[in-house]
C-alpha cells in the first residue's frame, strides 16, 4: 500500500491484458473513502475515467479524507470478465 499527502491528486491506473492488451466492452473504476463512501465511475460516461492506450485506464482523485482508500477497476466483455482491487493511504495534514 502506497502512502500519498491528503489532497494530493493520485491517479489511479489499470491495465487489461490477456497475451496482448485489450479493450474490455465496459469499464468501471469503484473508489471507496476511509468512511466508507463508494463512488463507480464509468468509462464513456463519466469523464473522469481516461483511456491512455489499448488496455490502458486511469483516474486521477485527490482524497479529501485521511485514512486508508480502496479502489477496484473492473472490465466485461462477454462472458470474459477482469477485476483488480488495491489501496492507498492518505496521510493526514499538519496544515
């Protein structure tokens, strides 16, 4: 688990690949604050959620609770389905 600064833009990326890198029919990105407050953004509708390249996706959140965020990037296509979970902790501020 990474460590950031509270309110330092983190960005948050996935990769899809299965022998060579693809691009799944849809795409999801779910962000869970420290209180436990979800948000899932939506490649195609929510601007937020990037495509750098084939397989290729970020998301670039500043967290604006300290404590520890979870994130998951999922993508469908068909029956195929990738997920990949992870955290990062965002340190509290003297300031």
């Amino acid at each position: 688990m990474a460590n950031f600064v509270l309110n330092e833009t983190i960005r948050l990326a996935a990769v899809f690949t299965q022998d060579t890198n693809y691009d799944p029919a849809a795409i999801t990105c779910k962000v869970a604050s420290p209180t436990g407050i979800k948000t899932t953004y939506v490649y195609g509708t929510d601007a937020a959620l990037q495509k750098d390249g084939t397989g290729l996706y970020h998301i670039d959140i500043v967290p604006t609770q300290a404590g520890t965020w979870h994130y998951r990037f999922e993508g469908v296509t068909g029956t195929i389905s990738a997920a990949n979970e992870s955290s990062f902790f965002a340190e509290p501020s003297a300031f």
